[in-house]
C-alpha cells in the first residue's frame, strides 16, 4: 500500500540548501520510496528538489520540470534499518525566498 508524508518548509533562503529528515528504515519494515513531489512552481532553472540516503546525494532535480501534468518523479529508493532519507531544496533563485512543501510516497511491507 503506497503511503505519504508532506514536510512544509517555512522559509529557504536564497543559495541555501534546506532539509528535513523525511523517513527513516525501521526494524521490521521494508519502505521504498516511489514518488517525490513538491508544489513548487517555476519555469527557470531555480530550485532544486535534493534527497539524501545517509550521507549520498541521491536525487538533485531540477523543480522547473514538476508540472500539474507531471507533479511527481517516480523512484525507487529503499530504505533499510538504520538508514535516513532527508529530503529538501536548493533555492538559487535571486529574489524573493520560497516556502514551498514536498512529499514522498513510500511502500512499506513486514
């Protein structure tokens, strides 16, 4: 069954990297993560979606191609026990700071 959490970010500077400890794997569970998404909307190469598993750069997407056609970007990260994923942005944008939200739609099995 896929299940989702959201993480709204109250405020990502300009040239700032922010991030949130999304999920983590757990003793006992196999979670994947299947879809990322955010409600950012941008048409320049400004921010960025970036997940990390640990201390690896997994993911670094450029938001410019999340539309209301294709609002998700489809993966397949597993987690195992021990293991954080932290999800985020990178706002290169000059100008106005953004507070936008992401999400991730996970699998879990005993």
């Amino acid at each position: 069954m896929l299940k989702w959490k959201r993480h709204r970010f109250t405020d990502i500077d300009n040239n700032v990297e922010k991030l949130t400890d999304i999920l983590a794997g757990l003793s006992g569970k196999n979670r994947v993560i299947k879809y990322l998404g955010g409600d950012i909307a941008t048409t320049v190469n400004t921010i960025f979606f970036r997940v990390y598993r640990d201390a690896e750069q997994i993911v670094d997407f450029d938001c410019k191609h999340i539309t209301t056609a294709h609002p998700f970007v489809p993966m397949n990260l597993p987690l195992a026990e021990g293991q954080l994923c932290k999800a985020g942005f990178f706002n290169l944008a000059v100008g106005a700071d953004q507070t936008p939200s992401i999400v991730i739609g996970y699998e879990e099995a005993d």
